[in-house]
C-alpha cells in the first residue's frame, strides 16, 4: 500500500470538514424555510409573508451563509411589485449577524425562529473560518516542503 503525501491527507480532512460544516448550515438553512413557509401557509396574506432571505452557498472551500432583507415598490393595483434585495452586513471581524439588525426586517413571529438559526450559524461560520484557515496553513506548508526538498536534491547533484 502507497503511502499518502501527510499534507494531502490533512488537506483532504479539511476539505471533508467544510463539506460536512456546508451540509450542516444547508440543512439548519432549510428548516428556517420549511418553518417560515409553514407559518405563512396557516397564516395568508403579504402582511404576514417574512421580508427576510436566508441563503447558503459553497464555492470551493468557501461557505457563504447570509440575510439579506426584501423591500416591495410599486403598485399591487396595478401589478407592477418589484423585489429589491438589501444586503444585511455582520459586524466587521464578527462571524454573526447582530439581532437588532435582523429584527429590523421581520416580523414579529419570525424573531424566535431567527434567533435559534443565527445562532447555529454563527458557530459554523466560526469553525468554518478557521478551516479555511488551516487548508490555507497546509497548502503553504506543502509548497515550502516540496521546495526544501528540490534544493535538497539540487544539492545532493552538485
């Protein structure tokens, strides 16, 4: 049996990790949406419809988990309603969002629902950051590594 470069092997964990951390958030994100649509089924109307979007996105080994707010314009006479997404910002060097500024685009029965899935979150994206962190770490260990070990050859030449 061929044994494995160690750095690959870390670096495969670590991608491994931010699969299961995605999955994770991709499930805690859909739960918001089936509670959110099962109280907006029992309870009709655009009044008490969420303003609020919750999304989670994975590129490579970048998780992206964020709100955003919706604002309705134009006329529901005259069917001309268009959606404008706001972008909701986390404090800077924050891997949650403030409450307050949640609250600010829902409605009253979503703040308990909110509450519980922002926290779930804040521990994902938390993690999250630091495995990134640590393939970034791994990634440079190789190269240096691999280039130690060519001058090591190149010498062993001459």
């Amino acid at each position: 049996m061929e044994k494995q470069d160690p750095y690959m092997a870390a670096r495969d964990a670590l991608e491994d990790r931010m699969e299961a951390l995605h999955d994770r958030a991709y499930e805690i994100v859909m739960k918001h949406w089936e509670d959110v649509r099962s109280y907006e089924r029992q309870s009709p109307g655009w009044e008490n419809r969420s303003t609020l979007q919750l999304r989670c996105d994975k590129k490579g080994n970048s998780i992206r988990i964020d709100w955003c707010g919706l604002k309705w314009y134009g006329s529901k006479k005259l069917d001309n309603r268009k959606m404008i997404r706001i972008t909701i910002t986390k404090p800077p060097g924050s891997h949650g969002y403030h409450l307050p500024k949640l609250y600010a685009h829902a409605k009253e029965w979503e703040k308990p629902l909110i509450k519980d899935t922002e926290e779930k979150l804040g521990a994902i994206r938390r993690e999250a950051s630091h495995v990134i962190k640590a393939i970034i770490a791994v990634r440079y260990a190789a190269k240096v590594a691999s280039s130690d070990a060519a001058s090591l050859l190149k010498e062993g030449e001459d």
